[in-house]
C-alpha cells in the first residue's frame, strides 16, 4: 500500500469510527497532488457535507493529526 493511499484511509477510518460525528459517512476524503508537475506535494482533501459545524472541525482536527505532514484542504459544507 502507498503512502498517500494508507493516509487517506487511516483518515477516512478514524472520521467514520468517530461516535461523536453524526454524518462520519457523508465525509469523503482523498489524497491529491497539489501540483501536476513531477515532485509536486501532496494535500488531504476533505468533501462532503455534514450538518453541524462541530462535525466539520472534527473531521478537519483528525485529518491534521493523521495528514503525516501533509496540508489539508477542507472543503466539507455544512447544511441546515
């Protein structure tokens, strides 16, 4: 398993594990290159939408702590 493959998924299982996150399912995350040119970095995309900003900065806190060094771009809605 590569890197970037074994980060998106311990993220996607920690956010989905989370008891506290009542729509841990709607949260897709996924790992990208931030740049197409050779060595470019790669970031920890969060999608989706969840229904309390509570649940978006959980998510956003966990893949932070999972990103092995990695920015992360949060782009979670959250809707009413």
């Amino acid at each position: 398993m590569q890197e970037a493959e074994r980060v998106q998924t311990e993220i996607q299982k920690v956010i989905e594990e989370d008891p506290t996150i009542q729509d841990a399912r709607r949260i897709l995350v996924s790992v990208e290159k931030k740049s197409f040119l050779k060595g470019g970095k790669e970031i920890v995309v969060l999608k989706g939408s969840v229904h309390s900003e509570s649940d978006k900065l959980k998510a956003d806190r966990i893949a932070h702590l999972h990103s092995a060094g990695r920015e992360v771009q949060d782009s979670i809605s959250v809707v009413h």
